[in-house]
C-alpha cells in the first residue's frame, strides 16, 4: 500500500517548507530520501513559535540538513484575522527564496476542509498545486496516511496546541463540522479527490 502519494516530478534540489508538526516534517521524511533538500522554517511569534523553532533546527542539525528561518516580530493589526496574517507573513519569507521550488505539506484534509471553508463564501475553492514557485504535490495524500507513516517509521515531530482552538475558522470546521459534513457525505473525499485531479490533468 502506498501512504504517501504524490502528484508531479520534483527537481532534484528543492526547499520543503517545515513547521514541526507532523504534516511537514513526514513529508520532509519522504522527500530527503530521494531529493537534497533545503528546510525554511517560519516562527509566526507565537507562544509555540519558539519551541517549534527549536526543534526545527535540531532535526536539521541531527540530519545533516541545510536550513533557513526568519521570526515574525509584530502583532496581527486590531480587527485582522490571525489566520490571515500569519499566512500572509509566512508567504512573504517563502517568496524571499526562490531558488528552488518550495514543496509544503498540503494534503487531502486540508483540501476538503478549505473548500468547505470557502464554499462557506460562496467560492469553493481548491487548494492549488502551485502558487509561483510554491508546490503542493501532497492534496491526494490523507491526514491518516501521513500520521501513519510517522508511526512506522518512527518520525518525531511537535504537537501545537493552537491546532486545537476553535477559535480558529479552520479548526472550528476541522474539529466541530467535519463530522457533520462526513454524516452528510461519507465520500467528500473522494469527491475533492476527483475535482484535484481534473485540476492537474
């Protein structure tokens, strides 16, 4: 059985953006058996960013990684989203190193889970596989699968509380609405599984 599955080729040196938790760090697992690869790591200044940082660097250290990271150092505005702000941030450091491209760790969750957010706006939008030189060849990957390799292959990573607050939109629909949507539709999976691929062909 495959866990980890992949859409596109990849060039042999590539950067893989990587926070600590178990998402980034499985799919770093998987890419550096095969690729070189070059880490950046971004700490969005939170009471986790620090730990996160840390532990970044000595999973770098200890395989013998090159690795570049960069703190943010200002509060979300009053009135702005945090979500937001923090992704916008974080874009601005990968847009800083373009050498390579820059593979994340999007899988299918994260893909069911914005096009329900968005649907919510009325636009229902797939996550892309590519934004400039940011690629996301993980979507058809499930959440289980990627937890599940760190399991038999014994990969470490850091857990973030805040993945926890429903404060959050995300994990409000993560954590709250998932449920009721897959009592709804078992197979919604499936279904953005269909709409990514039609989108990469």
């Amino acid at each position: 059985m495959t866990l980890i599955k992949m859409q596109g080729k990849l060039p042999r040196k590539i950067s893989v953006a990587v926070s600590g938790g178990v998402d980034s760090i499985v799919v770093l697992d998987f890419l550096k058996r095969n690729h070189v690869v070059n880490v950046l790591h971004y700490n969005h200044g939170t009471a986790h960013g620090d730990e996160a940082e840390g532990f970044v660097r000595r999973y770098c250290r200890e395989n013998g990684l090159e690795y570049t990271t960069d703190k943010c150092r200002i509060s979300p505005p009053p009135g702005r989203s945090r979500e937001d702000f923090w992704r916008e941030k974080r874009y601005e450091f990968f847009d800083k190193h373009k050498d390579y491209p820059l593979v994340t760790g999007h899988h299918l969750d994260d893909c069911v889970e914005t096009w329900v957010m968005t649907s919510l706006c009325g636009l229902g939008k797939i996550i892309p596989y590519r934004r400039n030189h940011v690629v996301r060849p993980f979507r058809l990957t499930r959440k289980r699968d990627i937890k599940l390799w760190a399991d038999l292959k014994g990969v470490k990573y850091i857990c973030d509380e805040s993945n926890n607050d429903t404060a959050f939109n995300r994990n409000y629909i993560r954590h709250e609405m998932m449920s009721h949507i897959l009592h709804v539709n078992p197979g919604i999976h499936k279904t953005i599984a269909r709409k990514i691929k039609e989108e990469h062909s």
